[in-house]
C-alpha cells in the first residue's frame, strides 16, 4: 500500500539538538554530582523521557532535577539548536506533494513548537503529539495512534522516522513501517540493530521512498 503519511520524531532527526541536551545534562549532573558525569555517558541518557532519565540518577531529587535541566534548555535553545542538511527542504518538498506530515516527540510541546519555528519547520506540521498530550511516550503505540487519528491515516500507509530505538520499535509496536537516520548521536551500527525498514543516509533519500521524483 503506497505510503501517504510521515511521523517523525523531532531531536536528533528533524532538528539538530544534541549539543543543547548533552549541555543541559552536564550543566545539571555537574551540579548534583560534580566531575561524576561525562559527555559520553550522558549521550546514555537522549532518546528517554526526562524524567526516567533522572530517576535511574537520583529518584528523591527528579523534580528539582528536570527543573534546573530545563531552565538551561530553554535560556540556551535558539543558541544551540542546529539544522541537519537536507531536512528543511525534504519536509517542504513532502508537504507540497500532499503528504500527511507530523511530529511525535518527547518533549513538552511549547518546547517543541519553539524548536519548528526556531527552523522554520512550523508551517509544515499541522498535528505535534508531545509527552504532554500522551499517557505513555515511544515506544508505545499511543502517541503514534494518537498522531495518525488526528491525520485520518492508517499504520499500513505511515513511517514512523527517528534517531532512537524508541522511534523504531515505537512503529513496530504500532505497525507502521520504519525509518532510521544514520546521523543518530548513537550511532548507526546501534540504531541499525533494531533493523528498520529503512535506513536514511540523508533526509532527501525519504522522497525515494515514497516515492517521489
């Protein structure tokens, strides 16, 4: 059946990230745990909720955690974010041809919006399904379900597109095929394990797929 819609996650796939988070979670652990974390061991800690992040840290102090990472976040956010080559032009490219375009994200979803408009990627996605619209996050199907309900779309014409493992078995567990992008901060030997469907080398080998020229 010929795919018509597209989930995409937002950090580390559509949006480049990786240095606010890797940021935000030393500028938080240093503080609570000085000289325990590196940079390479919070790089563990992306892809998850925050607050299973730092409840595997310290359970009694989540709150006051998620708080100071989040105030960080947000005061460095439009410095820090970046754009990934090819993806602005991609969507905008998908989003002429008609296709049903959402972001199904981990983030809170003011967060979210700030990071479309910071790119300009806004105006492309109608439905955003963040961890505040959702009882459960990838990779349970709800937030999938939830964003194909909204588009009036089925999983057999959907892709789910992400960076994590929570991306690639969140569409399995949906039904939706599957697309990994070899730019995730964990690796694409990692990412691959969870054998997607598919593997994007770059965002523009998406409108192949889909089948457009």
């Amino acid at each position: 059946m010929k795919i018509d819609t597209l989930l995409f996650d937002l950090d580390g796939t559509l949006i480049n990230t990786n240095d606010l988070i890797i940021s935000s979670f030393l500028h938080t652990l240093e503080h609570y745990f000085p000289g325990k974390y590196s940079r390479e061991k919070v790089i563990e800690f992306i892809g998850p909720p925050l607050v299973d992040s730092f409840k595997g840290i310290d359970s009694e102090r989540v709150e006051e955690m998620i708080t100071m990472y989040r105030e960080h976040n947000l005061s460095n956010h439009d410095l820090l974010i970046k754009e990934y080559e090819g993806v602005f032009e991609t969507i905008e490219r998908l989003h002429k041809e008609g296709f049903k375009l959402a972001v199904v994200t981990t983030k809170m979803k003011s967060t979210a919006i700030r990071g479309l408009e910071v790119t300009g990627l806004d105006r492309f996605f109608e439905v955003i399904v963040a961890i505040d619209d959702v009882e459960k996050v990838k990779p349970d199907p709800e937030p999938l379900e939830k964003a194909m309900k909204a588009l009036k779309s089925t999983a057999e014409t959907t892709i789910m597109v992400g960076d994590s493992q929570y991306d690639i078995l969140g569409g399995k567990n949906t039904g939706t095929a599957t697309a990994a992008v070899a730019w995730s901060i964990k690796g694409e030997a990692f990412i691959r394990s969870y054998e997607p469907d598919y593997v994007l080398e770059d965002m523009r080998d998406l409108l192949k797929i889909v089948g457009v020229e």
